[in-house]
C-alpha cells in the first residue's frame, strides 16, 4: 500500500497507531479531517487504505467508522492494531492551569476526561473539534487556551504538557482498522477475527434471536456486536457483528451463510488476524473435519439410502 489515509493531522493516535503498522514503512500518509472522508479517500481511490478507530475499551463503537461500514460501497478490514491512549492536557509554553479557561478536544477524548475536566477544571468552556491533533494546533495558533489529547501533539505543535495522564479510567484502549477496498481474504491463522453487517428483513419478535441462534449453534463465539439504525426510518435497524474465526473456517462461512438465508442482507467486512486474545479451541462438533464428514454423511445416505 504506498497512500494511507488516517484522521488527521499529524500528532492524533490514529497517526501513532498508523506509524506502528509494517504498512506505513515508505507508505505516503494522508491525514485526513475526520473518518468519513478518510474513508471516501479510499472509496474513490485515492488512498490504497485508511485506518480509522472503531472501538475504545472506556466509550465503545466510533458510530461514524460503523456507519460507514454499514452503508456505502463496501470495504473491507485488513488488518486492527490496539494503541493504548494517554491523555494529557497540552497548553502553550508559560500556560499554567489557572490560566485555561477554554479547552479544545474530540469527543471521545472528552467523554473519557470529563470528570477530571469537572473536577480540577469546573469553570472552563470545552469545545469539540475534529481530532485531538487539531485540537492542539488550535491551541498552538492561539484559539483556545489548551487541549486534551496525545503528547505526540503537543511535541509537534510546540506545546507543553500541564497535567499528565488526566483520563478518567486508566489503561484505555483504542482498536484501529485499517480498511481496504474489498480483496480476497488473507488465509486464516488460527487466531482470526470476522466482522460483518446483518440487515434485518422485517422488524419482528425474535429476529436478534435468531442472528445469535447461527453463531450460537456453530459454537462460533462474538467478540462485538452492536445496534445501528439503517437511516431508512424510525426503528430500522442494523447489527455490526465481530465473532472469532475466519470465513475460510467451516463454521464461521456456514454461520454467515445461514444468515444470508434468513436476513434481508448481510455485508462481509473482512477476516483478519486477531490483535488481542487468543481464539477459544473449537467445540467438537464444530471443526472442519466435522463439516466434512457429516456433508459426506449426508451424500452417502443421499444416494443409498443407509446412513
């Protein structure tokens, strides 16, 4: 991959992520405002890859990377990375706490520092921006007085760090992807990850049962699942599914096709090495083999009628 995109600017934990990935070695990296144009830079070619966030340990699913996934053209995860966030509150040089009265930050990193902001910080005004890096870029040019987000930031935008490791839980976790336009899965390696999209046919009682019912059955185990709405109406929903496996193992492709047969449509978003964990052992019943010999079970009594 020689162009990647991902939120940009310089100095955000996607670019920290990014940068510990082998694909950036020699890669031009282009920073992109936010997720959804990160990703229609790869849509429309102009990137060969684009990572992006897609869950953190404290706030879960990023809605925009999930949306995406679940709408427009298709792509597909290559590859996840974990980047273990840090937040500090950066400030220009000769700024101390007392001075801050505004504060500048993304989102998520407000959600994960906010009662510290409440706590040391009660009266100041926090704004949310782009990423965190343009946060302090925003600080460095004078438009807020600090910013919340990583030290990269800070030693980029010449910046000083006045209060170190302010999150509110300690040890969170960013999962990153690195989405490509679709391709031919890479071969399982016994410690893979699926991610798809299921599209209900019809609202109706016991639908969600039955996605989980064909994992379930297949002892295929789900490591994420989460709710969108389609944006077709009031009540519509979605289901953003992670389960352990690749599609090239019996179990995982035979789950995925039972949901194709009863959902009004389900979208295949990549298997990939598993970043975190290790994959449970298969239950027997469920393993290759056992999908090989119960088809050819189920061909000789076809044929002779003896089982």
């Amino acid at each position: 991959m020689n162009r990647l995109a991902f939120l940009g600017p310089e100095g955000t934990f996607a670019y920290a992520a990014l940068r510990a990935l082998p694909a950036a070695r020699g890669a031009t990296l282009l920073p992109s405002a936010n997720v959804t144009l990160a990703i229609d830079a790869v849509r429309a070619g102009e990137a060969d890859g684009a990572l992006v966030p897609l869950e953190n340990s404290v706030e879960g699913a990023v809605p925009a990377t999930l949306d995406e996934l679940a709408n427009g053209e298709p792509l597909i995860i290559a590859e996840e990375t974990y980047l273990q966030v840090a937040f500090e509150l950066m400030a220009r040089p000769g700024t101390t706490p007392a001075d801050v009265r505004t504060v500048a930050t993304h989102p998520h990193a407000e959600a994960q520092v906010r009662r510290w902001l409440l706590r040391n910080l009660p009266t100041t005004q926090v704004t949310l921006v782009a990423s965190t890096a343009a946060a302090a870029q925003s600080v460095a040019s004078g438009d807020y007085d600090a910013a919340v987000g990583a030290a990269v930031a800070g030693e980029l935008y010449g910046l000083g760090v006045i209060a170190h490791d302010i999150a509110d839980n300690a040890g969170a976790v960013t999962r990153f992807v690195l989405l490509t336009r679709p391709a031919p899965p890479a071969p399982p390696t016994g410690n893979d990850r699926t991610t798809l999209v299921a599209y209900l046919r019809e609202d109706h009682s016991g639908a969600l049962l039955e996605i989980l019912t064909e994992f379930a059955t297949r002892a295929v185990n789900l490591t994420r699942i989460e709710s969108r709405p389609t944006k077709a109406g009031m009540g519509q929903y979605c289901f953003s599914v992670d389960c352990e496996g690749h599609i090239a193992d019996e179990r995982v492709g035979d789950a995925i096709a039972a949901l194709h047969r009863i959902c009004g449509d389900v979208r295949y978003l990549g298997s990939s090495p598993r970043r975190d964990g290790v994959q449970g052992d298969v239950v027997r019943g469920r393993t290759d083999p056992d999908f090989a010999g119960a088809r050819e079970w189920l061909r000789r009594v076809r044929e002779t009628g003896q089982s």
